[in-house]
C-alpha cells in the first residue's frame, strides 16, 4: 500500500513539473504563476458553490426520509476536487475540474454504492429510509459500557390502528 501511494505521489508530481515547465517555457514564467494562481481561486469560488447546491439536495433528501448515499459521496468527492484545484500544477487542476462536473460526481459515487467491493452498511440502511417504526439504539451507560435497546413509537401504532 505505501509502494502504491509513494508511486502515485511521485508519478502525479513529476508530471506537475514538467507540464509546468512546459507550459512556462511557452507562456514565460509569471503568465504561468499567475494562471495557476487563477485557477485555483475560481476552483475555490465552484467548489464552494457546488457545495452549497449540494447541501440544499442533501437536506431535500434527509426531508423526504431517505438516506442521502449518493450526496454523501458526492460531498467527499467535492472536497477531493477542493484540494486538487487547490494545489498548484495544471494536471490537479484538470482533475479537479472534472470531478466538479454534476454528471461524473454522480457517476463515481454511484459506482462507490453499486460497487460490492465498496458497499457499506451505513448505505444499504437507506433502502427503508429513516421513517422506521422500529428503531435501535446503544447509549453509554454510567460505567462507559454501551447498553443496547429497542424503542417502538406508541402514537403511530395508535395513528395506524385508527386508520
């Protein structure tokens, strides 16, 4: 795992330089400082205003009493595009960029849900929403111990049996 990291990290930042020598030896040198400079303050302004876009369809989901998996994923993956546009170098900022675009988040984070190898129960517990009559719940006792339980809600059944 650390092979494959320092790999990766070593391979995407030797291509930074020499995409950045490249595109300096074409432009000049400040062109090129102020251009990367540039992209990453409009990478900030979009990822801020994805952002906000999707919180309003994280909490329309929530209001409708779904699990919002798909968001969530999508929230990750806004950050990550945040810190690529962040970072200077003109390849992170093509990345970044890309994972900015609604249609590829969604892509990517519906192959995260849909994916076995990825699949968590934390998202599967939405296919029933959180408007459950039944519910667990585990609290800390007085001596740090987890006390499990269930809980039934009385005014629904009583809601239910008067319909």
């Amino acid at each position: 795992m650390f092979a494959r990291l320092f790999l990766i990290f070593t391979s995407v930042s030797l291509l930074e330089i020499f995409v950045l020598v490249k595109v300096g030896g074409f432009l000049g040198a400040w062109p090129t400082v102020l251009l990367v400079i540039i992209t990453a303050m409009v990478g900030s302004m979009l990822v801020r205003s994805q952002g906000v876009q999707l919180v309003n369809e994280l909490q329309q989901r929530l209001s409708l009493g779904e699990m919002p998996g798909v968001q969530l994923i999508e929230g990750v993956l806004l950050l990550i595009a945040g810190v690529l546009l962040v970072t200077p170098g003109f390849v992170t900022d093509i990345t970044g960029l890309l994972l900015l675009q609604p249609t590829i988040r969604k892509r990517i984070a519906t192959f995260f849900l849909t994916n076995p190898k990825f699949k968590s129960t934390v998202f599967m517990s939405g296919q029933q929403g959180f408007s459950q009559h039944r519910t667990s719940f585990g609290q800390k006792g007085d001596d740090g111990d987890i006390i499990e339980g269930e809980f039934e809600r009385k005014d629904d059944k009583r809601i239910n049996k008067g319909d």
